[in-house]
C-alpha cells in the first residue's frame, strides 16, 4: 500500500477501473481493493455488446450514459492498444434484431438517438431459422471484447502507478463522525481519504455489513446470475450480432462466437447448470444452423449488479462527506461504463458534469 493515495475504490470490475483510469488522469493518487482477481466478475463474464437490449425500452437514464460512452471509446481503446499492446476488439459489426413488436417505438427511439436503423435484406436474413417479426439491421452498433478491455485497463493503469490490492478482504471500517478513517482488511490498517463503492453485484452486501452504521440510504442492488456458452467457430462464419427474443449471438475476431445469455434469481450462486447450457445450446444451434458443426468449447456464468430500473448509482453520499458510489450497472456495465466514471469524478473533483446527474442519485432511485 502506498503511503497516501486520494481515492481508494473497493472493486476492480470495469466500474473500478475505468473509475480508476479517469482519477488518474486527473492526476490523483489511487489504490484499487479487490476480493478476488481484477476483472474476473461479471465485467469478464458479459458479452460486450455496446447497447443495451431493446433499449427503446430501458429508462431514458441509461441511454445518456450509453451515448455519451459510445463516444468515448473508440479513443480510449486506441490509447489502450498504443500504450498497452493489448486490443480491446471494439468492433462495429451491427446488430441484427429478429422480432420487434415494438416496431414504430424502436425506429422513432433509433432516429432520436441518431442510430442509423434499415430494414434487413433477404441475403442478411438466410442464414438464421426464426420468426422474422418486424425485423430491424441496427448497423452502427459494437461490441467489445471485455476480457481483452480488462486486461489493458489494468496494464494502463499499472504504468499509471494506481496499486492494486487483489484478493484482499475487508472486515470492517473505522469512521469518525461523518468520514470514513480506515478499512480494516487483510492487508491490515487502511487509511482512507476518499472512498468509492464500486463492487458490483456485492455492493449493497458491502454497505450492509461495513457501512449501515453511516446511516442514510441503501443501494438497492442484487444479484442476478448470466450464463454463458463459447463456441468454436471460424473467421467471417457469423458477420454480426444477432439478438432473438432475449438472448443472442456474438462472433469475435477469431471466429468464437458467444451465445448468451440466462437471466436467473439465485443469490451469489455462480454455479453452471447442465438446463441452461442446454437452453443456450439448443438456441444457438436452432437460429444459427451452421453453429451445429462447431464444437462448444466454454460455459460459464457471472452475477450482474441489478437494480429495480437498471439505473446504476453514481452519487457521493448525502452524510459521509468522503464516501461514494458508482455501481448497479445491470446487464450494461460496459455498454455505461466510460461515461459512468467520467460523472463520477465530475462530482468528485469539481469538474461541472456533461450529462445531467439527477438520475443516478440516491434520492432519485428510492
């Protein structure tokens, strides 16, 4: 632990450390706390698509954040890939939407948010077996290679000079009236000067047992589990993303492609199931008959950090003065990830914000 640091963030999820990567920039000092391995949870365990599902849908809160990140990253990405060496894979493959009934919703939604959207031609259309229903080609749309993003943000980061803690618990805190003194973990005594909750799925566990005695409100954010199967596939075999009902389909690079994903009530359970795989399986070999000869090659799960609306916080808390959170990202965390953090230091650095923060605060998601 370095002898001072200005923030210490509990979580080195892609909250954490894109959190992380904004202070830096601003010239603080930063530590990162993390119970397991950095960016091995849910920020791992995702997709990568860079648009929530049918966000025509979503809350308009979680499109600001998505937009204002969409302009973000294609030059974060390639400061990563000139300083790390690591490519993040930000990929624009466009997204292919097999069924909207919301049909008149999702273009006026596209045409409003300025997402160039066309009706699919049948060439795009025969390779896949489902019920066309309103189709719509969304083709500016990305996704990101996570596990790749993660890496490089930690190799940044790194030559930042930010210290990481990695499996390191906390048990417990001291507090002196309105401010957060240390956490005690088990790297010992911590001094605190500012404190982030960035801890995902286990954020409102955390405020439970370390923080309930701050008073004030209470992240509401649970856990909702995601399984995912990885497939063998080759180079060009799948062009773009395809999204059916809920679940989807997403190539990489080199030709795997990702078939995802589940959406399950079930505490901090990680365990994969042998009745979601085969769902997953029998999805993705059934709208995308070639995948049929392609070997599964993985299949695992990740918990998302859910919240009634998913609309993360990203807020200072109203009674400790040196506490604060950015975290309940839902399915999205990528997809909200940059802008997230870029408001979150806004607030706490004095920066006047370029998106509205009403939406994100504590006041406004009870």
């Amino acid at each position: 632990m370095p002898n001072s640091t200005d923030f210490t963030i509990i979580g080195g999820g892609i909250s954490g450390l894109l959190t992380a990567l904004e202070l830096s920039r601003a010239g603080a000092a930063v530590t990162i706390l993390e119970k397991n391995h950095i960016g091995r949870e849910s920020s791992w365990a995702g997709g990568g698509i860079l648009l929530p599902l049918y966000p025509w849908r979503q809350d308009p809160a979680i499109t600001t954040l998505v937009a204002q990140s969409l302009q973000l990253y294609p030059a974060m990405t390639e400061q990563l890939l000139e300083t790390t060496g690591i490519d993040p894979e930000l990929i624009v493959s466009g997204l292919l939407i097999t069924q909207n009934p919301d049909y008149d919703a999702a273009v006026d939604w596209c045409q409003d948010n300025h997402f160039p959207c066309q009706n699919p031609g049948p060439a795009m259309l025969e390779p896949f077996n489902c019920n066309f229903l309103q189709h719509l080609w969304l083709p500016g749309i990305c996704h990101i290679r996570n596990p790749r993003l993660l890496k490089a943000l930690k190799q940044e980061l790194l030559t930042r000079q930010v210290h990481f803690l990695e499996e390191c618990n906390i048990n417990g805190l001291e507090q002196h009236h309105d401010r957060v003194q240390s956490l005690l973990t088990s790297y010992g005594k911590l001094p605190v000067q500012q404190l982030i909750l960035a801890a995902g799925a286990w954020s409102a566990q955390l405020w439970e047992s370390l923080l309930l005695q701050t008073g004030g409100p209470r992240p509401d954010i649970f856990p909702v589990k995601g399984q995912m199967l990885l497939f063998a596939g080759r180079p060009g075999m799948l062009q773009h993303m395809i999204l059916d009902n809920d679940q989807y389909l997403i190539p990489r690079k080199d030709g795997r492609i990702l078939a995802g994903s589940s959406v399950e009530h079930s505490g901090f359970d990680k365990q994969t199931s042998t009745e979601a795989r085969k769902r997953l399986q029998d999805f993705a070999t059934q709208l995308f008959p070639a995948l049929a000869d392609c070997p599964m090659i993985d299949h695992w799960a990740g918990l998302r950090p859910g919240t009634r609306h998913g609309i993360p916080y990203i807020d200072r808390h109203p009674l400790m003065e040196n506490l604060s959170i950015n975290a309940g990202h839902f399915r999205n965390g990528l997809a909200m990830g940059p802008a997230s953090a870029q408001l979150l230091v806004d607030l706490l650095i004095g920066r006047t914000p370029s998106i509205d923060p009403a939406p994100y605060r504590f006041d406004a998601l009870h």
